[in-house]
C-alpha cells in the first residue's frame, strides 16, 4: 500500500502540499491539464525549484488577477464547480468533502450554518485549485495512505476578512480539534485553514512515523515564507512491511454449562465491541465434562468491555488474560469481476510481495446460488480475477 509521511515543522498549505507531491513525482503536465478543466479562471501557475536553507524544494503558486481576490463564493457553488469538471468520481467526492470539513468549522466559529457561510480567502480560485489538485495528485501517485506529524502553526496575530485574529485562525483551530500540534516559535501564520481542512480530511493518522513504514523517496514543497527555518513540508512517500503489534490481548475462559446457542450471539457482541478474533476450542473438564474455551484477540484497550461482555453473555466465573504480539501482513480489499457478477476479495501482502488472495465467501456463496453453478467455480474465478 503506497503510503505519504508528512513533516510539518514549518507549517502545511495547500501549496505546500502540490509542490511536496510535484517534487515526489507528480507530472506537471498532468497537474495543468487538470487544472485547465476546473471552470475557473483569472489565474495563471506558477511552478519552480528553489533553494530554502540548503534544501532543493519544488514552490507551487497559484497567481490571481486582482479581481478575483474579491470573489466570496459559498459551498454550493465550489461544489458546483468541482461537479462541473472533468474530473474522476474520487477526486470529485473528496474535494467536496474537504471544502464541507472547511465549511462546517467556519460555520460553528462564526455561529452560523454550513449553506450561509460565505468562503473568503478560501473561496478565491488559488484555494480551489490547491484542494482539487492536492487530491488529483493523491490519486495521480496512487497514494492511499496518508499520515502526518511534527505539525507548527506559527504564532502571533493575522489579518483576514473578519479583521486581526489569532494564530492559528479560528477555522484552523477548529479543524485541528483531535489532531496534536505545537506552536512553535515563528510568528506567522504557517499551518493555513487549507492546510488543515486538507489535513483533517485525507489523514489516516497524526504523531511519530507509523511502525513499519518504510521510506522510499523524500520530498519537498517550498512555502512563500523565508523563515529562520526551513519553509518546507516534507514528505516520505513509502509504503509498509509487515507491522509488529505488542499492546494485544488473548483473554480466555473455559465454560462447560452453557447452552451452545448462546456463544453465537456473544461471538457477534465481541466482535462489534472491536474484537480481532474470536474462537471456540473444544476441550475435556474435571470429570470427563465436554466443554469449550473462549479465546478472544483484542488491543489492550478494550479489556474492561470485552471482560463485561464475558462476564455478561456467558456463565463464566473468571477469565484470564496474557499479552501477545502480532505480525500483521498489510491488507486492503478489493472488488473483482467474475462471469457471475462481482466479488469482494482480501489481497495481503508483505515487503511488497504477494502473500494470499481470499474471496469472500458470502458473496461468492451468493453468485453460486443465483446463477446455479458451484461455489468452487465463483471461487476459484474470484481468485484468479485478484
């Protein structure tokens, strides 16, 4: 799975972003001719190399006519705008739900509804092409994962269409809710309201670099800043090996008078409550008594409600409990084309290489019964297809 690592210790915006993704290969050409299908205008881009405290990094601007610094546009017309363009499905979804993210916090900071706000600075053309663009490069490079750390917003006072506030904005401030960050000592506005909506939207994690993510190239998209620091978002773009995880839990407990009936339904119950795994043994007791052991694989965390729904749903009188580590394979679902319909299919691999692809029997079981033919045929089809 392609995966990006951003480093945002001089702050993130949407310029910022295009240039580290140019700079980790995005074609230029392919970035003009998308944006030429955005229907707007009064712009012209402006990509460059330059040099910022010795570090090589690609500078994406987006340079307005004077007129358009004065266009105030709300959701539905960005929408609109975004709908109107030549653009995939994906991309379209999750530009407009990265402009909603930025209209629902502008919209709780200034007391008012989503479909009242009135976009200002990030309503302009430049703010349009940043959004679009950071997500048709995700797509372009085929990065599914995103994941970001080491974020600075800067410090101090801006001006902007409400007049001076405080850094960061209260828009950006409110898009970081749940998401760590630092100040910093830069007074100025590093992690802009685009920045963090792009953040807040398309991150699947915050903090350190993930475990078992590996590096393969490193990238660089320069700010319009000449700082003390480096004006830069760093980026890795990699993708992960097999992932060790030491904070999981078997819990356990062996049970001879209960009604078989029962352990279906807590099985249900424990895997919602976010179980890993669930399983039945099927063991001897004192006395010769046929019983079973319940085996339950989950994080740590979850003890105290997988232990209730024990306690809850079985007869047991105790559990026991002991950690365990885990070596995951990274996975990812796919749908696959069969002569019968189509099938869901687990693809894992490690290191980069293949290890198994498994169909999922329900709908394969489905394809069989309605088209009359064997389910080893949908199955093996579906895996072939993988």
């Amino acid at each position: 799975m392609k995966t990006m690592y951003l480093s945002g210790f001089s702050g993130v915006s949407g310029n910022m972003f295009i240039g580290a993704l140019l700079d980790a290969g995005l074609p230029e050409k392919a970035l003009r001719e998308m944006v030429s299908a955005l229907p707007v205008s009064g712009y012209q881009l402006k990509i460059e190399t330059v040099i910022k405290h010795g570090i090589k990094a690609t500078h994406f601007d987006v340079e307005l006519d004077h007129s358009e610094h004065h266009v105030h546009r709300r959701l539905g017309d960005i929408v609109k705008i975004i709908n109107d363009a030549k653009l995939s499905k994906p991309v379209k979804a999750r530009s407009i739900a990265v402009f909603t993210k930025l209209a629902e916090a502008e919209a709780k900071v200034h007391g008012t509804t989503v479909d009242k706000i009135h976009f200002h600075e990030v309503g302009a053309v430049d703010a349009i092409i940043d959004i679009v663009g950071t997500v048709f490069a995700l797509e372009t490079l085929g990065i599914e994962k995103v994941y970001a750390g080491s974020l600075r917003t800067g410090h101090g006072m801006i001006k902007c269409a409400h007049g001076a506030m405080p850094i960061p904005a209260p828009a950006t401030a409110e898009l970081l809710t749940g998401i760590p960050y630092m100040h910093g000592e830069i007074e100025k506005e590093l992690l802009t309201p685009t920045g963090a909506a792009l953040l807040a939207t398309l991150c699947d994690g915050f903090g350190d670099r993930p475990a078992g993510f590996v590096s393969e190239k490193t990238a660089y998209g320069a700010g319009g800043w000449d700082l003390d620091i480096p004006n830069v978002l760093r980026t890795e773009v990699g993708h992960f090996q097999c992932l060790e995880i030491s904070d999981l839990l078997v819990l356990e407990t062996n049970i001879d008078d209960c009604s078989p009936q029962i352990f279906d339904y807590a099985m249900e119950r424990l895997f919602k409550a976010g179980a890993l795994d669930v399983w039945l043994t099927p063991i001897q007791m004192k006395k010769n008594r046929p019983a079973v052991t319940l085996s339950v694989l989950a994080p740590a965390a979850l003890q105290e409600e997988i232990e209730k729904i024990i306690f809850t749903e079985t007869t047991t009188i105790g559990i026991r409990r002991y950690p365990v580590q885990r070596t995951a394979a990274e996975r990812r679902e796919e749908t696959v084309s069969t002569p019968w319909g189509s099938v869901r299919v687990k693809i894992s691999s490690m290191n980069g290489k293949l290890c198994s692809v498994t169909p999922e029997y329900d709908d394969c079981r489905k394809l069989a019964a309605a088209n009359d033919v064997s389910l080893k045929d949908v199955l093996t089809a579906a895996r072939n297809a993988g």
